[in-house]
C-alpha cells in the first residue's frame, strides 16, 4: 500500500507475523486494556459520551494532540519503570553510564527528523568521555545502523523495553517526537532537542506557549537534570555543550536557570488514625457547641485578600482590602496592627499550629477543618467557628462517608495558603489579593514574625536570573499555586516580592503583580 507521497509503508511490508507483534508491543504496550476492534460495527458498540476526543463517532473521527492535553493539566502521572523487562534490560545492557539516544527518522512530518550525522558524531564525543551511547532507532527504520555504535532493535519495536531501557539509561536524549514523551512526561534525566519546528502546529511556540510551557521555560514537575533545550538544532556543538552542562549539573554545579523550581517529595504530617481520631473529636464538639458546617455560598463579584505569613507581609498589610482571610500567624500580626480579619482559617493536624489560634478575637469567624489538633477547639470554645472537612485521600472520603455523610470535602494544596483559595472559593469569592504568600526567604527570615515551625533545610532556585533562598516545601507550594492558575478559574493580583510572585509573573503574564516600588502608588481600602 502506498501513501500519498508515493512511498510503500513500512508496516504494510511486514509480514502479518511482524504486524501482529508491533500492534501488540507498541500500540497495546502502551494501553494493555484497550480492545482491538476488527470491524466498524464492533467499533459502534463501543463508542460513548466520555470518549476522547470530546465528539469523536466512528463515522467522523477526531484527531488530538494528546502531548498538548497533558501539559495544559499541568498534572502528571509519570510513566514509571516497566519492571516487567528489568532483568532482561540489566542482561542486555549492563554497562554504566549508558547514554540513550531517540532518534526520529519517519516520513510523517520529515521536518521534525533527527540530525542523524551530526547525533552519530556527538556519540563519538560521548564515547570519547567514557559515556555508552546506545541508538533506538525509529519504529520505521529499525534496523537502521549508526556508525558503529550500539543500537538497541528491540526498543523500537516493543514499547515496554523501551521504557525499561529509558529508566536504566544514565541520560536520555532525542529531539521532539512521540517516543521522547515517555520521558518527557516523567522525572528520568533527559535532555529534549528542538522542541520547535514552525512547520507543523503541534511544535511551534505558540504550541508550547498555549499549553502551560513558555519559551525557555521548564515544566513544572522536572528536576535539575531535565531540561527542554530551547535553542539551538541538534547539531553537534549544541549536543555537546548540553551533555557537557548537563554532566556539570550532576555534580551539583548550578548551570541550569530554573524558571520553575524542581520536584521535591512531600510527606504527610499524620497517620490517617491520628487524623481520624482528631476529626471525630472536632465532630463530637461542633455538634456539642452548635458549630454549623461550612456551606457553599452564591458567586460574588467582589475581591477577597488571602493574607500568608511571608515576610513581606511587613511592607503589604497596609494595603489589605476586605473581606480579609488570614492563616498561619498573620491572624496574630493583623490584630497586633490593628486590623482585624473577617475570615481565619486553619487545617494543620500538628498540636504546635494551634498557636495560632491562642488569642482569638470575637470579630473574627474561624473557618477550620476538622482535622486540627483538639487544643485549637479549647481555645476556640466561646467563638463564631464554622467546621468543613479536608480531604486528603481516599482514608479520610471513606471515614467521612461512614461518620458524617454527605458533609462536604475541600481538597487544595499542601499549605494552609493553598487551601485558604479553596476556602473563599466556597464562600463564592473568583477574585483574590494575594498578601504575604512568598514561599521564599528574605534577609534570612522565612516569616514575618515568629513561628513555632521546625527549621527546614534551605534550597537556591533561580527564576528568570534571580536566584532566592527557599525550601523543598515552599518550592512545592509555589508551583501549587501556578497548577491552581492553570485550572481555576479565578482573578489574581499578587503582592510583595518573593519566589512565589516572580514564578507567577513569569509563568502567566496576565495576572498582575505589584511590584514594592508600586506600592506607594496606592491608597488603601
């Protein structure tokens, strides 16, 4: 069978032997429960509301770029290590510092081929440093050779191999293309040549620009040793340079300008018993002391500030706009300053964050979830507390289920901040001022007043050639937040100067952020 380019399909040549394992290794590989249908008719049957694309018939089938779909969610589910050829993997390729190079090489879209020469001399290079390149050949041209070096067949062919040789390799590299998805849309070292071909709409900046990844920026779930490579071809010079900075950076070096922090892991604060026990306790007063659950209230045009305890609060607060929400010790800050805020919420399980509660105020509601520690109901007794749930996994949905149905659960980030944005969300607030939420330190203070908090183990990240002093923590939160932009739909201004208001300014230019040197240019509420 011949295409319209006059050229004889490479899986028409196959054999029906050939042609069965590639549908099994590649397209199943992928999605081992999908069924294969062999008629229209079967094909009918199977068709329904929710299937992607949105509108897609049988009749009239819709294309989609599925790479575009993952990074608008800004959420991703990494492709993760294909344990089911590791063995084989570690018996075919038992060398360190194995370099794995993707090669495009079809006649869909030429344009978006791979350098072939110029990658085969940057592999020369490689195996001059003591690195291993191995090629995997696109799934058209498999048995294509490489100047002698390693080439690994199988990969091509069988999409599960190739995952497990992506997770064995020392650094993966490649252009653009569909088979470097895999570990674009994962946390492997990789380096991801030409992103942009003008040639066809799926790689060009405005592509990358309309899904959530702005030129020269990095998605938000990569680490130091991951990098989109925004200028330059794949030739060699630019192959080499990168493998020399991305070898730099393995050892610790910065070379790589983050404009969105690296992915660190965060871990829960308490057991679900723990966070069990306390809700039911939470419960058991809140019925006792009449205290009504949170409910949902009808949209508002107005703006509510969300006020952090970030140390630029200091230079902000006279600027606050009401209704005000505060969390962490800004409630304390606020009414030393005599400001008192119409809205404090709190949802840390740990005993220490009741503090912040110790000396509350009658003008004050508390919004609180009832996973807080039992001492913050002592010291609340007495007050105007609403109660509302948090989730926080499929634990707490069953607990709740049984214990309280039908009550409402609020999810959000990992930081009160986070959740506070839920919080005015369900008050029927889309539009936020965002006060002293910098998840970065400055002049060495990390609050802006004292806090019963552990001392946290400092990081440096860069955001467009400033570099602030943060936390594993913080950074999390910070791109919480960018994820939250991405998916709600909501106004935003942002004041101060921190990590937090830089990344955001960088990341989506249409919510504003006033700067400190603006501040004095406005009056306040």
């Amino acid at each position: 069978m011949k295409g319209s380019d006059g050229k004889v399909r490479e899986f028409q040549k196959c054999t029906p032997e050939e042609q069965a394992y590639r549908m099994q290794h590649l397209l199943l590989g992928l999605c081992p429960d999908a069924k294969v249908c062999r008629s229209r008719e079967e094909a009918v049957e199977l068709v329904h509301d929710g299937c992607f694309p949105l509108g897609y018939t049988v009749e009239k089938p819709i294309a989609s770029h599925l790479v575009g779909h993952l990074m608008r969610a800004m959420k991703v589910h990494p492709f993760m290590p294909e344990k089911e050829y590791a063995e084989e993997i570690a018996k075919d390729w038992p060398q360190d510092n194995l370099v794995v190079i993707t090669m495009r090489e079809t006649h869909i879209k030429p344009l978006r081929n791979s350098n072939i020469e110029e990658w085969i001399k940057a592999a020369d290079w490689m195996h001059e440093k003591g690195l291993v390149p191995v090629f995997v050949p696109d799934t058209e041209m498999p048995d294509r050779v490489f100047g002698g070096h390693l080439s690994a067949k199988k990969a091509a062919l069988n999409v599960k191999y190739r995952i497990a040789l992506y997770e064995r390799a020392y650094l993966n590299v490649g252009v653009n293309n569909g088979p470097m998805a895999l570990n674009f849309f994962s946390r492997r070292p990789m380096l991801y040549f030409r992103p942009i071909t003008n040639s066809y709409p799926e790689s060009t900046l405005e592509f990358w620009n309309k899904n959530g990844i702005p030129y020269r920026s990095q998605p938000p779930w990569y680490t130091t040793l991951q990098r989109i490579i925004w200028d330059g071809e794949d030739d060699f010079e630019n192959i080499k340079d990168s493998v020399q900075k991305w070898l730099s950076a393995k050892e610790g070096n910065d070379v790589w300008p983050l404009s969105v922090a690296p992915k660190y892991p965060i871990f829960g604060v308490r057991s679900p018993e723990e966070r069990h026990g306390q809700m039911a306790k939470a419960l058991e007063l809140s019925r006792a002391r009449g205290w009504p659950q949170l409910a949902r209230k009808s949209v508002s045009d107005g703006w509510m500030s969300i006020v952090g305890y970030g140390p630029s609060l200091h230079k902000t607060w006279k600027y606050l706009k009401r209704p005000i929400m505060t969390v962490s010790g800004a409630h304390d800050f606020l009414i030393e300053n005599g400001v008192i805020p119409d809205f404090h919420m709190d949802c840390d399980p740990r005993e220490h964050k009741a503090i912040f509660v110790q000396k509350p105020h009658p003008g004050v509601h508390y919004l609180m979830s009832s996973v807080c520690h039992p001492k913050a109901w002592d010291y609340l007794e007495g007050m105007k507390v609403s109660l509302w749930h948090l989730h926080n996994g499929p634990e707490t949905a069953e607990w709740i289920a049984k214990h309280d149905p039908g009550a409402n659960m609020i999810g959000g980030g990992s930081t009160a901040g986070m959740r506070a944005l839920e919080i005015g969300s369900m008050l029927g607030y889309k539009k936020f001022e965002i006060h002293g939420i910098d998840n970065s330190f400055q002049e060495g203070e990390r609050h802006a007043g004292p806090h019963p908090g552990k001392k946290q183990n400092m990081v440096k990240v860069n955001c467009d050639g400033r570099w602030y002093e943060s936390t594993p923590q913080m950074i999390e939160a910070a791109k919480e937040m960018i994820t939250f932009i991405e998916n709600y739909d909501v106004e935003m201004t942002f004041y101060g100067d921190g990590l937090q208001q830089a990344m955001v300014d960088h990341f989506r230019k249409r919510f504003k952020v006033i700067p400190m040197d603006e501040l004095k240019e406005l009056q306040c509420a």
